[in-house]
C-alpha cells in the first residue's frame, strides 16, 4: 500500500475537505470527519458516474446511498458497489469527469 495514486482529488469546501484517491486497484475516500478512510476495491465498482446539482434537476437527486459532502449542491459523482449494505455512494470531487474517467480506467474487464 505504498503506492502513488493515479489521481487526487483536490481538497475542496465543497468537498468538506477530504481527498478522494484513486489506486490501481482501489478507490480511496476519506470521510468528513477525516477519522475514517472508505476504501473500495475497483473489482466491487459497479457503475460509476457525473451527476448533476440536484438544485437544477429532479433527476439529479439521490435518495439512497452514502453521501460524503456536499454532493447534491453541485456536480457529484455517483458510485454504486456490486455488493454490500450502501451500494451507492455520492461525493463531490474537484473535477467529476476526470474522477469518473480515471476510474474506469482500474475497473477490471471495463465493467461500466
């Protein structure tokens, strides 16, 4: 677990401060609280995606899930695990579509 990450995001307001990592094989973010670090294995990525504020679309709103920031506010990113409790997890890196498009990039087989 030495490694450089491939991308991080940069601490943000809207963002509550945390960094969002991405690794070759993990995606890394740490919670408001910068107590905890959720760390999900790019195998368990389900989906992942550019969402829009939720001010400006109905469409854009997450019910579910884990939301780390201040994610309906602004373009967020929407992740969804194959597998567990939450499976959907939103967040607001700095740049979404370069978070989005790294990502895809350490998924196994390009899943999404």
């Amino acid at each position: 677990m030495d490694e450089l990450p491939l991308y991080v995001s940069k601490r943000t307001a809207k963002s509550l401060w945390p960094e969002y990592r991405i690794y070759s094989d993990r995606v890394e973010l740490q919670c408001w609280t910068a107590f905890h670090t959720l760390v999900i294995p790019a195998a368990q990525i389900g989906k992942i995606e550019v969402r829009p504020s939720a001010l400006f679309s109905v469409k854009g709103i997450t019910l579910w899930g884990l939301k780390l920031d201040y994610c309906d506010l602004c373009r967020h990113v929407l992740l969804t695990k194959k597998s567990g409790f939450m499976k959907g997890v939103v967040f607001a890196p700095d740049d979404p579509e370069k978070f989005v498009s790294v990502c895809h990039a350490i998924i196994p087989d390009n899943y999404c």
